[in-house]
C-alpha cells in the first residue's frame, strides 16, 4: 500500500499534471467568455435576420417543441472555442520552432584514408597501397 501511495505522489508531483490542471480551469473560464461572445454579441445580430431571438427558434413536431436555435448556439460556441484552440496551439508550436536550434547531423565514418608514401587516398581497411604497392 505504500508503494502505491508514493507512486501517487509522483504521479501528481509530474509537471504534466499541473499543468493539465492548469490548462482545465483556464479552458473553463474562457468557455464563459465565449459564451457570453456567442449570447450578447452574435446571437442577437443573427436575431436580427430572423427578427426574433435565435435561441428561441423551434420548430413544433407531434407536440414536442425541437429547439433548433439552441442547438445552432451550442454549435457556434464549438466552432468559435475550436477555432481559437486551433490559433493558439499552432502559435505555440511556431514558437517552439523558432525556440529549437537545427540538429546538426553526425558526420558519417571515413571510408577512406591517405597512404603516407604517395599521398594517394586508398580504402580504410587496406593494408597495401594500389598505388605505389607500399606496405602499411
């Protein structure tokens, strides 16, 4: 049992944790600013088209009430929350581009060297020179 409770601890003292938790509380308070942005600002100018509210639209069916407009509100809401998600993580992954320095690649193994007596160059593994027959 302890083991399982310290391997709790480390799985919360992760800073991925954190910063998911972080993540959640900001995504909730931004949920209520688009809210608002979708209820004060652009439901009443589509309201406008439809001159009546837009989440009060309805369509009557066998005496069930299918409220449309809500349902287009809860779209929008989506569509305007993905989209600015969409913005900010690819300016977060611009930013880690920018931040990352080239890797430079490893140069590979010689496969060749220069024979010291005729300075030609010859294979790495030969112990004899095709040139001038010296041996190494």
């Amino acid at each position: 049992m302890k083991k399982f409770f310290s391997e709790f601890k480390e799985f919360i003292n992760r800073g991925n944790v954190v910063d998911m938790a972080v993540g959640v509380m900001i995504g909730a308070a931004f949920k209520g600013i688009v809210d608002s942005l979708v209820n004060d600002i652009i439901s009443p100018i589509i309201g406008l088209v439809f001159q009546k509210d837009f989440s009060a639209l309805s369509i009557p069916l066998f005496g069930v009430e299918l409220k449309y407009g809500a349902f287009l509100k809860a779209v929008l809401n989506f569509l305007i929350n993905a989209f600015v998600l969409f913005c900010i993580v690819k300016l977060i992954n611009n930013l880690h581009k920018i931040g990352k320095k080239p890797v430079a690649e490893e140069p590979a193994a010689p496969t060749t060297k220069v024979c010291p007596y005729c300075c030609n160059e010859i294979a790495i593994e030969a112990t004899r020179c095709p040139h001038c027959t010296s041996e190494l």
